[in-house]
C-alpha cells in the first residue's frame, strides 16, 4: 500500500491587516547585501512579523545565536498567545505567485511525511536534491527544538508532466474560499491564497498517490534543503522517546512546504554562482583551469576586478560538472586563508567580484528537464548547485503550523 507522503494540515495565517509586514523572504536570499535586510527591518518596525522568527544568514557571524534562538521562541509563544494567527484546519493552500517578471507560478501548501524523507542520496519517496553541509544544520535544529511554530521556505517538486496534481484544482480556483491576496515587501511580486479542504483536498492526496505509484521518487526538494534536513534531525532525535501511536501524531513528524509541478513554466532553475573573497585571483584562475577537464560541454565565466574570460569544461552532466567546481573550491579554501560565498544573480556575483582580492565564477543554469533523472540516478547534486528564480522569486515566509504538542506561554 503506498504511503501518503504529502496531507493537509491545520494551517496558521496572520490576522494582521497588513500581512505584508508580516511576510519576508526566505533567510538565505541576499546573504551578502545586508542592505536589503535593513530596509526589511525598517519597513516592518515593530509590527508582528516572521522577520521576528527567523535568523537573516547576512547576520549570522554577528548574533548571539543563543540569545537569537531564545528571541525567536519568545515571539512564537507571544505571537500564539496574543491570539494574532488564524487557522484554516485540514486543508492545503493553492498558492499563486506573481513573479516580479509577470508570471505566475502555482503551488500547494501542505506536510510531508518526515520519516519518507532522506537527505543522504539515499533511495526514498522524498528526496534532497543538492548535497547538506552538516555544519549548517546545528543552528537550524536548535531554533526548531525551540520553536512551538514552523514556517516554511521549503519549495518541493514533483514530476508531473500531465498537471494531474495541481492542473484540476485550477480549474476550481475561483469558487475557493479566499485565504490571502497582497504584495510582496521589497519587488518580491504578488501571492494569492486559497483554502482546499474536504473533498477538494481528498482529489488532491488520491492524485499524489497515483503520481506515487509511477514514480519512485516522488518529490525532490528544490529550495530549503537545509531547513527541510534539520526538520527530519530533529524527529529522529525525538521520536525515539516516544510510542507508536504518539509517534503517529506528533506534529513534528510532518514538515510543512509548498508543491510545485517542475514542469510548471513560471518555473526557472538559476545558477547559484562562486565568489571567492581573500584570495589572489590570478593564483585561483591558475589552479582552478589545471583541475578543470578542459572541452566544450559546459562554459564557465570568471570575473576579477577590470578583468573576465570564459573556461570550457567537459562534463557527461551538469551535476558532474558542478561537483568538479566544488571539489576544487572545497579543497582551495581548506588550504588556503580565503572564503566562498553562494551568490544568487549574476549581476550580484559580478559586482562582488570587483573588489580587489577577490574572483568570481558564473555558472551556467540547469535545464529544468535534468532534476529528477540526475538525482534518482547519480544521487544529491553539490551543494549550492542551482535556485528556483531569481533571489526574489523565493518564497516569502507566511503560512505556519504548530510543531509541538503543546506551546508553553
């Protein structure tokens, strides 16, 4: 019998009337412009806000993490408390996402089953699709030991080439009941919500099933890989206090995120391109064409302060090319004094470049069509191997659910 992998949920929103305060974008985007994290600051002021539940990765080398961890579970518990946050009970959330290029992209709150997810490459119903860096999970699991709320930035696909998931429902979309509709702070665009519950949602788990059955894999993870892992470290390490039946229904076995179809066309895989700072440019050019196989498959552009070139590599896939990219920064900043940073956009990428002691690489994007093969396949891409859209295309924390079973005020 197949397991159904993706369910409804009791869903939190915000009362607020201004839910575009309460809404920021996913913590890792614009981890190198903490400008754009100041205007967020200013723009939400003392208003309540997911702004106040997460950590910006531009501030991770300046918090007090304990302290930050404490600060977020206070606003959680204060938010709970103070009544500010509605529920929509089982139910998923059709999701319509205006780009800030015009178009729409459609997806599907709802949870997932934690315990078919496996972030090691290993074969299972949901899958990572790049590789974890393990040092990045501490923080993430210590905020959700604390945490009473989760709120996504998780964005899964599923290989849906026949819209059998999300393509009915969108034919029903005007007669659903209204849940959200406003615009994103910052030129994040438009989102529209709508509720999908009773026998809407059950068309929903019973398509999944069917989508389940043909394919092996029935998810990969696109976009918050890292938040999504911690997640899974965290029921581990707590489902093993508990029986079967509560491990059954311990909210935290589940995790919530958005559906997307890969093949839905608002849909664009991006590059996520190498900044390396601390470093003398002509010293890594050198090293890094020597341990590149030189060919045509794939180009790479470099850019250095008044200076830029193009490197041919050869390469069976995208993803091994990637691997060959970050094989050699891992093993170049391990023996060296320099840093890497993961930019998203490559004006973003070039502009950081042009600072003296520090070289840039501009990889090329990944063809939509080569997600799931490579990962069923060859297994986790590299880390940091590609974005969904543009840094503001990403989702915007919104939604949330509770993942204790009860909430200490």
């Amino acid at each position: 019998m197949i397991k159904d992998v993706f369910t409804p949920a009791d869903i939190l929103l915000p009362e607020s009337s201004a839910p575009e305060t309460w809404s920021v974008i996913a913590c890792d985007q614009f981890s190198a412009e903490k400008e754009y994290w100041e205007r967020v600051r200013d723009k939400v002021g003392t208003a309540p806000s997911t702004l106040s539940m997460i950590i910006p990765e531009a501030y991770l080398d300046e918090i007090d993490e304990n302290e930050r961890v404490s600060s977020i579970s206070s606003a959680m518990d204060d938010y709970i408390g103070r009544g500010l946050l509605r529920r929509a009970e089982d139910s998923f959330i059709l999701v319509e996402r205006t780009l800030p290029d015009g178009r729409v992209r459609r997806g599907l709150v709802g949870t997932v089953d934690l315990d078919e997810y496996d972030f090691s490459g290993a074969d299972s119903a949901i899958r990572a699709s790049e590789g974890t860096v393990l040092e990045r999970l501490p923080a993430r699991i210590r905020i959700r030991r604390a945490a009473g709320l989760e709120l996504p930035h998780i964005m899964t696909f599923i290989d849906d080439g026949n819209d059998s998931v999300i393509g009915p429902l969108m034919m029903k979309r005007d007669g659903l009941p209204l849940l959200y509709d406003f615009e994103l702070m910052e030129g994040g665009g438009h989102i529209r919500g709508m509720r999908v519950c009773g026998g809407d949602a059950l068309e929903i788990v019973t398509a999944m099933r069917v989508l389940h059955k043909k394919n092996r894999t029935l998810m990969v993870i696109g976009d918050g890989n890292h938040s999504l892992a911690a997640a899974k470290v965290y029921w581990d390490e707590l489902k093993e206090g508990l029986s079967e039946a509560d491990k059954a229904n311990h909210p935290a076995g589940r995790a919530l995120v958005e559906v997307n179809n890969v093949y839905d066309p608002a849909i664009s895989f991006e590059a996520i391109h190498r900044v390396m700072f601390d470093t003398d440019p002509d010293e890594f050019l050198r090293g890094f064409m020597q341990a590149m196989p030189g060919g045509n498959d794939y180009e790479l552009r470099w850019v250095s302060r008044g200076r830029n070139g193009v490197i041919g590599v050869s390469a069976s896939c995208i993803g091994d090319m990637l691997t060959s990219v970050q094989t050699f920064i891992d093993g170049y900043t391990d023996s060296t004094r320099c840093r890497v940073d993961y930019i998203h956009g490559a004006d973003a990428a070039e502009r950081l470049a042009q600072e003296e002691r520090r070289i840039g690489l501009i990889l090329p994007a990944m063809d939509k069509s080569e997600l799931f093969g490579t990962v069923t396949s060859k297994g986790v891409f590299p880390q940091k191997s590609f974005s969904v859209g543009h840094a503001r295309d990403k989702r915007y924390y919104l939604e949330c659910r509770l993942i204790k079973q009860k909430v200490e005020n």
